[in-house]
C-alpha cells in the first residue's frame, strides 16, 4: 500500500537533468539572495548527494552499474561537468564534498568499455585552468585539488596540464603556508611527475633545464622541512624509473647537482638524509663521471668514506617490519657498499 | 558561508599544558593570541613519525574538511620546523575515558550513556556518510566540550572507503586497539567495513557501563583469542539489572560477530533505546560539574599509572589507562617498539607466558 503513494522514484539519468538545470539557475542567479534561491540551492545539494550516492552505493547497498553508466551518459552527453565546476563555490560545504567525489568517481566511469569523461576533458581543455588555480583560494583548494587529480589519470589530461604554464605555479603551490593544501599540492605534482611513464619522460627531457633550475632552488633547497623532504623523495622516485634513464644520466652528470645532494647527505634530518642517499647512489654508480664530478667525490673521499661507515637505518625501525624492512635493510647496505667502494677507487686529482 | 580563518604559524599560538600523548604525537591545550580563544592543538613529530607522510596529510585534510557537530574538526594545519601542528577546538571535558577515571570508575547511569551514544552515533552516521571508517571508536576517543558537546574524536588511524573516487570493498589493515576491535578486524580475512565501527561502538557501551571495556583486565593477546573464540560480551552480570531491556537489546544488535547483521549507524539511531537521550546541557550538569581542570586530572592519571608501572602491579580493570594511549597500530614499527616493554610487564603481572615478539612478527607478515 505505502508504494502506492510514493512519487516515482528518478531514474539516474533524470536526477542528472534536474541537477544540470539547477547548476544553470546557480550560475545565472547569484547574486539574488531571495528565498526562492535558498530553496533550489538546498535541492541542488539534494540532488548532488543522490548522484554520490548512485555512484557509490550507501553503508547498505552496493552501487549498481547499470545506474552508474546511465547517470555518466547522461552527465557528459551536455556540459554538466563545466557548470558544477563553475558553480562549486556558491556550494555549501557537504555540497562541494559530495560534488568532489561524484567528479572523482565519474572519471573512472566506463560506458561500453570506454571512459567518456577522457573524451569529454580531451575537449573541454580549459577546465584545467579553472582547478589549478583553484590553489589559491583556501576555501576551494582542497575540492579543486582532488578533481584536478583525478582527471589527470587521463593522459591526455595529465600531458595538458605538464606542458602548461601551470606547471612553474606548482612550486609555488607546493611551498603554501597552509599544510593540507601544500600537501593536496605535491600529490598533484608528484602525480603529474609519476603517472604516465612515456609523457613524463618527454616533459623532461623537453624542459629540463627550467624544471630542474627551479626544482633545486625552490624545492631541494626550500627552507621547509617537509618541502625539502618530499621534493628529495620525488626525486629519487624520478630518476630511478627506467623510463627517464637519459634524464637520470643528464642529471647526475652536473657537478652542482652533486653539491646540492652532498648537502642534503647532511641534513640534520635522518629522514631527508636517507632519501638523498638514494640519489647520491647514482652520482657514484655513474660509469661516465665528469672530470668535476670526479673531482669533488675524490676531494671529500675520506670524509664521505667515514660519512658512511656511522650511516644506518635506525635499529629501532626494523623490529616490526620482518618482511619488508629486512630487505630493505639488506638493499640499502648492498648499495652503501657499492658506494663506497666505487668512491674508494677514485684518484685525488687536486 | 566562508569559515572563520584561524591564524597560520606558530607565532600566533602559546603553548600552555600537555592534555594528550601518542607516541608520535603529542597534544597540548594552547592560546590562540589573535583571537584571544584556547584552542588544542596535536604536534606531529614528523621525524619520530616513520609512517606514510602520506597518511598523515590525508587525516590533515580529512579533519579540516569535516564539518558536523558530533565529529573533531581541524580549524587549520601547518609545518614548523620537523613538526605538523594541527589546530582543533579545545574539548574542555575531556575524553570520556578521563571522566570515568576522574569520577565515576564503575560506569555512568543509563540516562548519560544514552545521551553520549547518539550523539556518538550521530558523528559515526556523518564518518560512515563520506566513506570513512573511523577505525577506533572508544570512550577515549570520544570527547566533551565546556558545554556539554560530545564530539568523536581522533581520526588518526581513520581510513576512505571511497578513496580516490572508487567505493573499495572493504579495508585490509591491523589497526585499533584490542578490546574494541571487532572480530572480522582481527581475523584479517575478508578485510571489514563501516560495520567494524559499530561493533566497537557496541564495546564503548559497555565500557561507559561498567567503567571499562570488558576483557580489559587481560593482555592483548589473550583479548584478540576471546573476543574470537567467546560469545560476544554483553549486559548480563549481576550489576546490569539495573539497567533497561532496550540498553540490553541495543548492545546485542551491535556486537554480533557477523558484520552483515549489525546495523548501520543510520538505522541503530531509530533504537528504542536512544528515546531518554537528552541535551548537551544535561551532560554538562551531569558528568562536569565539580570536575578538576583536564590539565589536573590528566597530571593525577600519569602519576597513579607511572605508580602502578613501577611496582609492576596492575589491578583488575586498570589495564586500559595505559592501553588507551595508543592506537594498537602493527604497521608502525615505532610505536609497536614502545609497547613492547609494557605488554612484557602486563604479561609479568598476569602471569600470564606468550612469546608477543613471535606472534606479533607473524601477523605482520600477513599484513604486508
């Protein structure tokens, strides 16, 4: 009897247009602050949830892919995207939340095996703009900032936005005073830097010279404890996959990046020491040293030889990690010996 | 709509008191100065702390995001020197951990409990809402405010379910502390969900009952063995009549070992049960009245344990003041160092002979 009264329920697809045509009312209305406006805002936000929650399912029920693929249909067939992008700062808080994570989720969307939202990005370009600058504004960062990662999974996307002028803003991005935003920042950037192997090697074979000048001053050299380290991480994480082996080669051929390094061996922080080991490693594992090169690792031999012989991982971090961590362990003295003993066998030329 | 701007950089604050202490974090209650306004605010050793910085940036933004009265916020974080320092409102009560402690060490009355756990429960519907699993839902973690407020607090072992934009079935990691962890946590063999939350939740009733947790007297292992191996506790000793059938029926639908049958938050709140809850003001006169300050009670706590630690004697039920500390989180070989030394002593005073060492190695493995 009860389902007798009920309205029919939407299907996704309908809750998709009525949630477009109150984005349209938002973004035309925003500066009339009648009652009228509050009460489609709270049915936009309404609506947004329901959308969240086709797509994610709730505690009690799993999402149902039919529905899913219908509501993505529908939601890239128009500029749906565009307008909720637009419209998130005239958002409420929960709103933006669940906005964010209806954007996310719809990237990874497939509809007869083909992601749609790539095609939709691939030509609506500019969207990338309005979520990078998205780091300035404190209220709006954060939600910005996931989209923003979230779409760069595509490729295309991901390219877009390396070869962009955005990419110089990313420094400064990274070094923002409010830490959840620097951070949402870096795994934007680190991202960008990771992700897709033959993109990334191409950008930085093509801007190698702005992008490490920048990368040395303003991040390995930042005055910011956690800049400092994650920027080193990075680092390490670049140069050592196998896709950007010339960069590797290129960058540990540098007597100035060697320097910076070796000062970053220094660190008072036991954490940013051991990740600029593992780019120091590949100074001395080069077989083609530059004669500077040469010369400031065989200028500071014995120094570094003692240097090493006190250099360990804390005893105290292995007890737990059997597994992983031995390993580990073992890997890092296997390499501390290499370096050592490639640094040993260089001649004092000075 | 834009939320009030709290101050970025350490200059801004004067660190008065230390109110709590992790093992890579420490609490203090502090003076915001240009808004006159104490606030608390955790200090993360990033240094000590050798867990994913990862984590630790995604519980930042998860709290400075949260935006719920029955939940902890974060009005902003920052890096100083090695350390994060994350401003939250000052909870002026306490945990509800501290005031059992303080005042009342054989349990609240039912009226209280009933109040604590909606509003609680409230906070878990919103966690649960935006794909969290709180992870460790106890009294400890559950706060009160100069006025009353209660607030679900300490997301630092919280986990996404929707993380990065896909719902994931379930979680696979070893953490909260034994005494409210459920069975399927434990076990580590379907990965659980929300629903572990609620099982917990279902031990922090009885723990707002009795004054404890139950099997709270015995070491963490033998813990994880009867909560696995035992039917579930619940209110049926001697000193439960006094409370209603509906306190009783309430805590049975939540600790039920399978996960699939408890209920969610959202439907528990209908409980009958929850109908004598009553206001803020309530908790207010009822549990803060003629409480010391929480720096003093937080100084009583560490001297009666550093005490007790040093005569190597733990009476009955007192196990959790030390416990509660910390998360028990085995994918941190930091803390897990630290614990060693007490779980040995626990063992000594219970008489109790288990080789932890080996047995926690082996759960590690199957973590990793």
């Amino acid at each position: 009897m009860k389902g007798l009264f009920k309205s029919k329920p939407r299907t996704p697809a309908e809750t998709v247009r009525l949630t477009r045509e109150l984005l349209i009312y938002a973004d035309i209305n925003s500066n009339s602050r009648e009652a009228k406006r509050e009460e489609k805002m709270s049915e936009l936000s309404k609506l947004i949830r329901e959308l969240k929650s086709i797509l994610y399912g709730s505690s009690e029920a799993e999402p149902v892919s039919e529905a899913c693929s219908q509501l993505t249909q529908e939601f890239f067939r128009e500029n749906t995207l565009r307008l909720l992008i637009i419209c998130l700062p005239k958002l409420n808080l929960e709103a933006r939340k669940d906005a964010t994570q209806v954007v996310a989720n719809l990237q990874r969307q497939q509809v007869h095996s083909k992601l749609i939202a790539s095609d939709y990005l691939e030509a609506n370009k500019d969207l990338m703009d309005i979520l990078v600058s998205g780091y300035e504004n404190t209220d709006l960062a954060l939600h910005y900032g996931a989209m923003l990662r979230e779409c760069i999974r595509h490729q295309c996307i991901a390219r877009y936005v390396l070869e962009s002028d955005h990419m110089k803003k990313f420094f400064d991005y990274i070094q923002l005073p409010n830490f959840d935003i620097a951070s949402d920042a870096s795994a934007t950037f680190k991202e960008l830097l990771t992700r897709h192997k033959s993109t990334v090697a191409e950008f930085l074979s093509k801007n190698y010279e702005w992008f490490f000048a920048e990368y040395n001053s303003k991040l390995l050299q930042s005055q910011n404890y956690i800049t400092k380290r994650q920027a080193v991480k990075l680092l390490g994480d670049m140069l050592l996959d196998r896709a950007n082996s010339a960069v590797m080669m290129r960058y540990v051929s540098s007597k100035d990046n060697l320097v910076i390094l070796m000062t970053l061996l220094k660190d008072r922080s036991k954490n940013i020491q051991m990740e600029a080991f593992h780019v120091f490693k590949l100074f001395a594992a080069n077989q083609n040293k530059p004669a500077d090169v040469v010369c400031i690792l065989a200028a500071n031999k014995e120094k570094l030889i003692r240097f090493f012989r006190d250099f360990t991982v804390e005893k105290g971090r292995k007890t737990f990690f059997f597994g992983s961590f031995s390993v580990k362990d073992e890997q890092f003295e296997a390499d501390k010996a290499q370096v050592v003993k490639e640094i040993t066998v260089l001649e004092d030329r000075t | 709509m834009e939320k009030k701007k709290y101050p970025i950089g350490a200059e801004s604050y004067k660190l008065y008191e230390e109110i709590g202490q992790g093992v890579s974090a420490s609490v203090y209650r502090a003076l915001c100065v240009p808004f006159n306004e104490v606030v608390a605010i955790k200090i993360i050793d990033f240094e000590r702390d050798n867990c994913d910085l990862s984590n630790i940036c995604r519980e930042a933004q998860t709290l400075i995001l949260v935006d719920n009265p029955n939940v902890l916020n974060a009005h902003c974080s920052f890096v100083s020197d090695h350390n994060l320092w994350v401003v939250m409102p000052f909870m002026s009560g306490g945990s509800c951990l501290h005031i059992l402690k303080a005042a009342n060490p054989d349990g609240f009355g039912e009226v209280v409990i009933a109040t604590i756990l909606r509003e609680v429960l409230k906070g878990l519907e919103y966690v649960h809402h935006h794909g969290h699993i709180h992870r460790d839902v106890k009294a400890g973690n559950i706060l009160i405010d100069a006025r009353g407020a209660v607030k679900l607090g300490d997301f630092g072992v919280s986990a996404c379910l929707f993380d990065s934009g896909n719902r994931q079935r379930n979680r696979n990691t070893f953490v909260g502390t034994p005494c409210w962890m459920a069975p399927e946590v434990m076990e580590q063999l379907h990965g659980y969900d929300f629903k572990a939350d609620i099982w917990s939740f279902g031990i922090t009733a009885l723990e707002l009952a009795h004054g404890h947790a139950p099997f709270s007297k015995y070491p963490p292992m033998k813990v994880l063995l009867m909560t696995l191996q035992n039917a579930p506790p619940g209110l049926d000793y001697e000193r439960d009549k006094k409370f209603s059938k509906s306190f009783k029926q309430m805590v049975a639908t939540c600790l039920v070992k399978d996960p699939s049958k408890r209920p969610s938050a959202h439907k528990l709140l209908k409980h009958s049960f929850f109908k004598q809850a009553r206001s803020n003001e309530y908790i207010a006169r009822a549990l803060l009245e003629g409480l010391p300050t929480l720096g003093d009670r937080i100084k009583a706590l560490k001297k009666k344990e550093e005490d007790m630690l040093a005569q190597k004697k733990m009476p009955d039920g007192k196990m959790e003041e030390i416990s509660q500390v910390e998360a028990w989180d085995v994918t941190d070989g930091a803390k897990s160092k630290g614990r060693k030394k007490k779980k040995k002593k626990f063992a000594e005073s219970e008489g109790v002979e288990v080789d932890k060492e080996e047995e926690i190695g082996c759960w590690d493995n199957s973590v990793l």
